[in-house]
C-alpha cells in the first residue's frame, strides 16, 4: 500500500472498531462481542486478533477457541489449527456441546478421507454384487 491508501485503510479500520467495539470500560466479553460483529461483516482477520486479544487474557476461554476453529476451518482451509483450537476448547470446558460436536465430526471425515470405511463399505458391495449375478444365473 502507498503512503495515501495505508492511512485511508487505517482510517476505515479505526471507524469500524469504533461503530462495532460496545462502549465503556473494555472488557473480554466486549472484546469477544466485538470479534464476533467485525467476523459476521467478513473481516476475518480482525475477527482473529479479537479472539486472539481475548486469549491473550483467558488462554481458557472456550468459546474463544471454538470462534478461531470455526475461522480456520470455514475460512482458511486449515483443518489441523482448526482441531488444534477444538481440542483446546474442550478441554478447556469438557461440556462445550459446539466444540465437542465439530471436533467429533472433524474425525469421523478424517476416517473417511483415509478410507478405513471405504474399503469394507466397497468390499461389501463387491460381495453384494456377486450374490446377485449367482441368484439370477
């Protein structure tokens, strides 16, 4: 960026934080509130810092780990940060229902894109198949 279109960019970014970030005394769950409006308007990497921000102070902070999950899966396409995040997550609050769910499913896929299903699912079907060709012959 030139000179001219860096402060224009800065200027954007301080009025989005000051129409989003709540007013008063900044607080996590300010913070947090204001990660989740500028993720919702699609600015992700602010979203991150947020949530980042609000690690910084409560590395436990579930809901926390659960939104940057969510970022790096939806977003960014990284899979492993995303089940890192999630793993935090629960373990950081065991009884975190969206964490333990996304994570559960995360690797259910990964079983799938590794094919420990497939080959017995296909291995069935072959045998499916031959049955039928001896009933009709």
């Amino acid at each position: 960026l030139v000179p001219r279109e860096a402060d224009t960019a800065l200027a954007l970014m301080l009025q989005k934080r000051q129409r989003l970030l709540p007013e008063g005394e900044l607080t996590l769950d300010k913070i947090a509130t204001y990660a989740d409006a500028v993720y919702k308007e699609g600015d992700v990497d602010e979203a991150i810092a947020g949530y980042n921000r609000v690690l910084s102070v409560d590395p436990t902070d579930a809901s926390a780990l659960f939104n940057l999950a969510t970022i790096y899966e939806d977003e960014r396409d990284d899979v492993d940060q995303a089940e890192t995040f999630l793993e935090m997550a629960v373990a950081s609050d065991p009884t975190h229902v969206q964490a333990l769910l996304k994570l559960a499913w995360m690797h259910c896929e990964r079983r799938m894109d590794k094919n420990v299903y497939g080959t017995f699912d296909q291995s069935l079907c072959d045998k499916r198949d031959s049955d039928a060709e001896d009933c009709y012959r």
